[in-house]
C-alpha cells in the first residue's frame, strides 16, 4: 500500500510554466503611436517659439504640452510591454494607470465640454472623428494595465 500523504507525483512541462510573449500587434501598435507623436512634436515646438514666419494656425496651450508630456510617459510603458522589457518599478505603471484614464477624461471630454477648454484652442469636431483618440486611448491603458498588473514575470528580481 502506498503512503497516503505522500505527495502526488506529477510532472510539470516547460509549456505550462512558460511565459507568454506580448503579440506583435502590440510592437505595430507602438510603432505606430511613436510615429504618431513625431508628427505632432514639430507642431507644439513652432507653436510654442511662436514661429511667425511659418503660416501656422496651431495654437496649442499648456494643457496640450502637459498631455503630449503623458503621452511620451505612457508611450515608454508601452514600449515596455510591448518588448517586455522593465522601465522603472511596477508600481510606477500600476499608478500611472488610473492617473492616465482620469487625465485623459478630463483633457477630452470633461474641460472641453464642461469648462470650455479645448485642446489646442479649437472646438471639438462632433463626428465619427471623436473615437479615434479614445480606442487609442484604450489600447495604451490597456498594455499598461497587463505591463503593471499582469506582467510579474519582468518584474521578478533574477
């Protein structure tokens, strides 16, 4: 008769306790907000030196620096997720998280429908065009939710 409080014997495969790889989408998906960043910075550079001589009617305000300042911030959780990689602590990015969404609330819809505050001085075009900055929005929450809070193996020490 066996031991009854042995141990169960069982054999655990490399597979199952092998971590999952971030998909690639989520390496296009970076690439895409890098290029999408680098085509606004010029923009917010000549609005902020005030470039008279260029016919530019770009008037961005403080809040829009500050936004576009978050923006890189959260581009390099992404950056970290997407090629797992560690920047910073975890409990950075698990507190970068809910200061994200409620930033991006407030910057989009809550000050420019609420106080009258528009990004980059210009009222919101009321279109399909609305739901392009939230599903971006979404997606950079979303891999700097899985970065923070669902990543632990790149956060162990090794």
């Amino acid at each position: 008769m066996s031991d009854l409080y042995a141990p169960p014997k069982s054999q655990v495969s490399d597979v199952a306790m092998s971590v999952k790889e971030p998909n690639v989408i989520w390496k296009i998906f970076f690439v895409i907000c890098v290029l999408l960043n680098l085509i606004v910075a010029p923009f917010l550079i000549m609005s902020f030196i005030g470039a008279d001589y260029v016919d530019l009617d770009f008037n961005a305000g403080a809040l829009d620096y500050f936004d576009w300042l978050i923006q890189c911030v959260m581009l390099a959780g992404l950056f970290g997720y997407a090629f797992s990689k560690r920047i910073g602590m975890q409990k950075l990015w698990k507190a970068a998280l809910p200061v994200y969404v409620v930033w991006f609330v407030s910057y989009a819809f809550i000050l420019p429908f609420g106080f009258g505050v528009y990004q980059f001085n210009e009222p919101p075009a009321l279109d399909w065009t609305l739901v392009i900055d939230p599903l971006f929005t979404l997606a950079v929450a979303q891999a700097i939710y899985l970065y923070g809070f669902s990543s632990d193996h790149l956060w162990r020490e090794q």
